[in-house]
C-alpha cells in the first residue's frame, strides 16, 4: 500500500514539474517586463491578494494553510528569478585598504593608555600620524569628513557584550568596517601615589569599565561614587592631574604607567579573559580578495515569520552566519534593526545572490563592511 501511495506522489509530483517550469517562464517575463519599466519585483499587496484567493479555492480546511505557505515559497522563487532578470550579478564598488602606508591619519578615541590607542597600534604599527579626541562622535566625524584616513573604535566585549554607541555611529555617519582587532582588556583601580584603598571615595572610569569590575565594585563600600567620563585613560589622566588620594580611575597598568598613577588593586575585571574586539572604520567600501567577513543591518517587514525568511536566506545560499543580535530603532518604539556577521567576500557568487534575496524579502539592508576576520588570542 505504501509504494501504491509513493507512486501516486511520484505522478503529482512529474505533474508539478511541468507546471512549475511553466510558472517560471511566466515570472521570467514578468520580470523582463519590470525591467524595461522600472517597476519593483516585490509588489506585497498583490502577493497577500493571490495567497488569500489560493487559501479561498483550497477545499479542505485543514490544508489552506498550507496552501498559504506552498504559494509563499513559490513567489518567493519567482523574486529571486526576476531579481536576476532585473540587476544581474550584484556589482559592489569598493576599493582595497592600503593599511601599510605609514603616511595615513589615524584617529582613536582617548589619551596615551588607553585601549583604543593600544587597538590602533597593533592594527597601524607603522602609522606616523596619530590623532586622539576624546569623544567616539569626534573621532566618527573626521572620518566622515576625510580629515582621518581611519578611525579605531571600540565595538563589543567579550563580558558587557555590544558597545552601542560605535554601531550607531557607524549607521549615522554613513560609515564602513574594514577592519577588526583584538585587545586583552586588564582593568586596574589606579589612585595617586600616596593614596590607599580606604582613602577611595570616587571612582573614575568609562561605563564598560564599571560594567566589567561590577563584582569588585560591589565588594567596595557602599559611599564610594562611581563617575562615568568618555574613556578609561581620560579617567587616568583626570585622577593623576586633580592629585586628589580620595580619587581613582578604572583603567589599564599603561594608564598608570602614563600618568604616574598607583595601582592599588590589579585584574578587577571579573571575566579573567576579558577582550575587547575594536573595529577599524573607513568612508568607504574597502574589501580585497582576502576579507572573508561580512557586516550588516537590516529591517524587516512588520510581519509574522520576517525575521526566519531573512535567516533561511543564509541557509539556502550556503552563507555561515556568525552573529545575530537586535538594536532598538530610536525613532521608532518597538522597532528594531537587526546587526549581522556572516562569512564571505562580496565578489563571492553566493554571497551577492543572498544580499539579493535579502532585498527581495521586503527588508532594508545596509551594507557595514568586508573585512578580513582576526582570530581572538
């Protein structure tokens, strides 16, 4: 009974083939249609008006569900056709980095012991020209502007997980990832020289630093003031100039190094492999035959299942997606953006056909950067 069934199936399915091929040349028409017009692939009233007649003429209750997602998924590979009867191969215009020349202008965010400065020269260890601001905007702006070649920001760690501000930054600057770096993160509380830990009453640092040494933070007594300032080494430098024993700073043994500073307790962090991943940002789209990296982000439509159509386009095109994770959009509540790491080159085939089919879902994606990956160590 169980082949009798199989071989009924078999029919169908031979039926379906044909039918299907037809389906396709049709949509390849269509497509060729838009194209000498201009029009959009994706019309999302006429597919919500085609899915509902189909559910409409399916018989059996049980199955118009299913008749939903079968013709779904049979639109959703007509797009795909039609996007390549539309724009063709993906061209992406980009440029290769020339990260070697000892002439680029690199700006980081802070003063001498900090960890950016400390991600800026072990990603630039020939560059001469070395600029520091004290803000993330600062340093966002002369790239945007031209006035640095470069800029090294910090933009997750491995215990406080994203840093926010440098993504958004990167979206609002219109700007690019073309690298990446690692940094082993090693907080210290650093006071003056004469200074002893019951002496501490206000504590100095950037907000990852205090998020980072939250359990010796809470080991401390409960007056001691915690003061967020724009960088940890800014924090340093601000405690070593007031010469205050009642102030410290969260910062890095350099730091203490740079500013004269005591080191009154060393590794408050609480991850023992605390790391910091720092990313370069450039104008423009840098990218050679050896980045194997990809960041984005996109927007979905605000419909059931959005989200696992954009994901399955990673699956179908065989593209590892590394990193997932959601950032609130400001200007809409309860809205979100998603970022996104996946492996691959844009000159790579698979690559450029799921950039499409990303677009062809409905979501707006914005290209970050093609990098080369850095392993943490």
């Amino acid at each position: 009974m169980l082949e009798q069934y199989r071989k009924e199936i078999d029919q169908i399915d031979e039926q379906l083939v044909d039918l299907f091929e037809k389906r396709m040349d049709t949509a390849k028409k269509v497509g060729e249609y838009k194209k000498e017009r201009g029009l959009e692939i994706f019309c999302p009233d006429r597919e919500k008006a085609v899915i509902k007649k189909r559910m409409e003429q399916t018989k059996n209750p049980a199955y118009r569900q299913y008749t939903a997602e079968f013709f779904e998924d049979i639109m959703r590979i007509s797009r795909s056709l039609q996007a390549k009867v539309l724009n063709g191969a993906q061209n992406f215009l980009y440029q290769p980095a020339d990260f070697l020349n000892a002439d680029l202008k690199v700006v980081y965010p802070g003063v001498v012991g900090s960890y950016s400065g400390e991600a800026l020269n072990k990603f630039f260890p020939a560059v001469k020209h070395k600029l520091n601001v004290n803000t993330f905007l600062e340093a966002a702006k002369l790239v945007a502007n031209g006035e640095a070649d470069f800029g090294v920001l910090p933009f997750e760690n491995n215990s406080s997980g994203a840093i926010a501000d440098t993504l958004d930054l990167i979206l609002s600057e219109h700007l690019f990832i073309a690298g990446e770096t690692y940094v082993d993160v090693r907080h210290c509380l650093l006071g003056t020289s004469d200074a002893e830990m019951e002496d501490i009453k206000e504590i100095y640092s950037h907000n990852q630093g205090f998020v980072q040494s939250g359990l010796f933070l809470s080991s401390l007594k409960a007056d001691i003031k915690c003061v967020p300032m724009e960088n940890t080494a800014l924090a340093a430098k601000y405690v070593a100039e007031c010469g205050n024993k009642k102030k410290a700073a969260i910062a890095s043994k350099l730091a203490a190094e740079s500013y004269g500073l005591k080191i009154l307790k060393e590794n408050i962090h609480e991850n023992s492999g605390n790391t910091t991943r720092f990313v370069v940002i450039s104008n423009k789209l840098t990218c050679d035959n050896n980045c194997d990296k990809i960041s984005a982000a996109f927007t979905t439509r605000h419909k059931s299942g959005a989200l696992c159509d954009v994901l399955a386009v990673f699956a179908r095109n065989g593209v590892n997606l590394m990193h997932i994770e959601s950032r609130p959009l400001k200007q809409k509540d309860f809205s979100y953006m998603f970022y996104i790491d996946f492996e691959g080159n844009l000159a790579d085939s698979n690559v450029a056909d799921a950039i499409t089919q990303i677009k062809e879902t409905g979501a707006e994606l914005i290209l970050l950067g093609n990098y080369r990956t850095e392993n943490v160590r």
